[in-house]
C-alpha cells in the first residue's frame, strides 16, 4: 500500500545513480502518490532520522536503485525447458497463455522490473497490447508494458511449420510483408493494432523445412553442419522503408538479428536496437561494432537466452559484448525473458558482469539504457533515474551488489508509479476483493439487506500473497 499523505518521501542511505554511474549516501526522494512521479530528489546532511515522517518510507540500510528495465521479453511464452516455443505457440489457449502471462507480469514486478519492452506475442496477435491495458487500468499489476504485437517477417521465414501441410491450420505468428510497399504497411498496420515499438526479423532460420526436425519423426540421418542457418529475410532497402515509416509514426525498431553481418545492415538502417547476435559466421564483429557505434544502435546481447538455449555460443557472446562495451557500444539488459523463467530476468546483468563489464555499467544499461530501448522520450514517460518529473520507480536490495555476486536477486523493496508492491520482502496489494460495509455502518440500517444492496464495497489492496519465487511450478 502506499502512504495516505498525497505526497511522502523514500530515504535512503545507499542509492545508485545511474546518471552518474555512482553509489550515492543520504538521499531523499519526495514522490507525488497522485500523479506516481518523482516531485524532488535532495541529499539529506547527516543521518538523523528525526526527520522522517510517519508517512515517509525508511529504506536505510538497503541498497536502492531504479526499477529496473527488461528490455528483451515476452510474456506470453514461459520456459522452453517446460515446452517448446512451437508447442506453446500451436497447442496452448489463449486463455491458458494469457493466464500465465498475468502471473508472469506479477512475478516480474516482485522481481524489481518495473518495465517490460515487450517483444511480440509469439502467435496472439495484439494480445499483448490488452494486456498493457489491463496493467494501466490497475486491473492486474505488473510491469509497465511496452509491446511490439506481431513482428514483421517475410514470407516463408516466422512462422510455424508442419510436414503435414494439407489441412492442418496452426496460429499466424508474424505479420508477413514483403517489399518496400509491404513493409511500410505492415508497419502502420502494427501502430495502429497498438504497437509501442516495431519488431522485424532481419534474420531468421527459415530453411528448417529443407532438413526437418519434426519432435518425434524419424531423424535425418546426415544433416549438414549448418543444418538450419540465419539468413536475412530482408534487403537493405526494405529494412530502411521500415525504419522511415516507424519514424514517421513515432516508434522505435528492434531488429532480430542472429547473425552480426545482419546486424550490420540493420545499423546502417537505422534501427534503434539490435537483439541477439549469437554468430558470426562470416567474421563480421568488428565491422558489426563499427556500424553500431557509428549509427548509435542499442544492443540487446540477451545472453540468458543464449546461456539457457544455445550455450555453445556463449563464451563468444560474452567476450563479443565485452568487446563492443570497450569499443563504446550502447548496451541495454534484456535476457529474452520468457525462453527461460520470468522472474530470474537479473542473470542477464550477472552474465554481463562475468563478461568483465563494470556492474555501474551493467545496472545504468539495465536502468537509463533500457529507457533508451524503449524509445527514449517517445514512450511519453521517463523512467530509469532519479529525477523530477519522473515516474516513481524505485526498488532497494537487501545487500550490496559490490559485495555480494547475487544480490540482484535479493529484492526487498518494489514501487512502480509511486504504488508500492513488496515491502521488507513481502508482496503487497496483489489482490483485489470487496469488502461488506463496517458493522457501525450496518447497524444503523433497520434493513440489513436494503443497506448492502446500496452500498458501494470498497476495494482493498493489501491482501498479501505469498512471496513468488520462479522454481518452475509457476508460470
């Protein structure tokens, strides 16, 4: 719950500043509940706690930061170790799919992310887009969501394949264009489903019909080693006209590249962010790297993803981020969150932290960087840092993160738009119910009955629910 003052403030004793990539001692943060934003923020002259108001949230003695930012998930799929992103896709509900995705989002929020950049649906159309909705309206907590829809694939390339392709029908999975004209529709189609960002595969392993490797067929006996490669599904033309009309409509791209040749076209494109980057088959990196920096293009190395379900490629992944991290590449944290559990989105930062990048660069890319991602001041709010006029995002740990290796798992505080939704550990205001009229209120009715029918029940939001932890049991 959060304060009954209109305004209140958070102090702190250990506070990182992403803006100056700095651990800062006895700051205050003074917050407008009604607006959710950030109304001051001032350094306190010594650590007398007389001041503090009973209003005021004492997070001393914890390590606070900004609600983080995932800037690669998607939350409508869960672990690929439970099932395949094919089987969730072609064989579960929508109603199942949108039941976990509920309880992902308040497994995220639990987790310290406050923002989630939403990377398409995987087969639910705009789904995505109601959700967010449903988060704004205060109907279910959660991240603040900024969704992508479908992506935009070409033809043949995103989309689930079957050997049995007579009368089998199976769920669209992307918004398939192609051309300068297809594209540029695709993407007003996508703005106006509700899109905050556009998605497009620059690259995809689309040849898997020519050496398949249906669950539970015979297998083939010799494969080549690049059995079902990246290639790009788009020229560089087609990728420039997207990035154009997105700019028109006002909203950023993200391109999937595997590859980092592809990468490069994507750069010299001008999308705001590339994803992935796995190979590099044709010995493109430092040209890659080049590109990105020349262009100002965010990567999102998602390295989670990479060590959950590709993990021969890691090593290289790591020292390909450390790389571009020296050379004075952009980097924004994103794990691709939802190939492996919601709710264990930080191994993104403890992979980029083993890669040898400073944890003040890996918590700014994961705060600011991730705000970046979205689309900066595009996304109609900031959030990231610590400033007025900023949403008041704030979340604290439990121990100290120069310290303790795992401390990004140990989140002890969470408030998003000035609502607070875990305290000392605990969640908070998870459920909504009614509650029946106080009895003094009753008791002046000579009709009980007549009394409850008129009476508006209140809303209560402080029902706690037990601490959710990813383990796998929920998803």
């Amino acid at each position: 719950m959060p304060p009954s003052s209109r305004t209140f403030k958070v102090h702190t004793s250990i506070l990182f500043d992403p803006k100056k990539k700095a651990f800062l001692k006895n700051i205050s943060i003074e917050v407008d509940q009604a607006s959710g934003s950030i109304i001051n923020v001032y350094k306190r002259h010594d650590e007398d706690r007389t001041t503090f108001t009973r209003h005021d949230i004492d997070l001393t003695g914890q390590v606070v930061l900004p609600g983080f930012v995932d800037s690669h998930t998607h939350i409508f799929l869960h672990s690929y170790n439970e099932r395949s992103g094919i089987q969730q896709m072609r064989d579960e509900s929508a109603v199942e799919r949108t039941v976990r995705a509920t309880n992902h989002a308040r497994i995220a929020l639990l987790s310290g992310y406050t923002t989630y950049r939403d990377l398409g649906t995987e087969a639910l159309g705009s789904a995505d887009a109601n959700l967010r909705d449903c988060i704004n309206r205060g109907i279910t907590p959660g991240p603040r969501l900024f969704v992508a829809t479908d992506a935009l694939a070409s033809s043949g390339s995103y989309e689930i394949r079957r050997e049995n392709r007579s009368t089998l029908e199976v769920p669209v999975a992307s918004d398939v264009a192609d051309g300068v004209d297809g594209v540029r529709a695709a993407v007003r189609r996508r703005v106006g489903a509700g899109a905050d960002i556009i998605k497009i595969y620059a690259d995809y392993r689309r040849k898997v019909m020519r050496f398949p490797n249906t669950e539970g067929a015979d297998r083939i006996l010799f494969p080549p080693d690049r059995r079902n490669p990246a290639i790009p599904l788009y020229t560089q033309q087609e990728m420039m006209t997207t990035v154009d009309e997105a700019r028109i409509a006002e909203v950023p791209v993200a391109a999937h590249c595997g590859e980092a040749r592809t990468a490069i076209f994507a750069a010299r494109a001008g999308v705001t962010s590339v994803e992935h980057v796995f190979e590099d088959t044709y010995g493109k990196l430092d040209e890659m790297i080049k590109e990105l920096v020349k262009n100002k293009v965010i990567w999102v190395p998602t390295l989670a993803t990479a060590e959950a379900e590709a993990p021969q490629f890691l090593d290289w992944c790591k020292s390909a981020v450390k790389k571009a991290h020296d050379a004075g590449v952009r980097l924004a944290a994103g794990g691709d969150t939802g190939a492996f559990h919601h709710g264990l989105n930080v191994r993104e930062m403890e992979l980029m932290i083993e890669a040898g990048i400073p944890l003040e660069d890996v918590l700014e890319a994961c705060t600011v960087g991730g705000w970046e991602a979205c689309g900066g001041d595009l996304c109609g709010f900031r959030f990231g840092w610590f400033a007025k006029g900023n949403r008041a995002d704030i979340i604290a740990l439990a121990t100290d993160p120069r310290k303790d290796r795992k401390a990004l798992r140990k989140v002890s505080f969470v408030m998003k738009d000035g609502q607070v939704w875990k305290k000392d550990g605990v969640p908070l205001g998870l459920v909504n119910y009614p509650q029946w009229p106080d009895e003094e209120a009753e008791a002046e009715s000579s009709d009980e009955w007549t009394e409850l029918s008129t009476a508006q029940p209140t809303m209560s939001m402080s029902v706690p629910l037990p601490v959710c932890r990813s383990t796998g049991s929920l998803s």
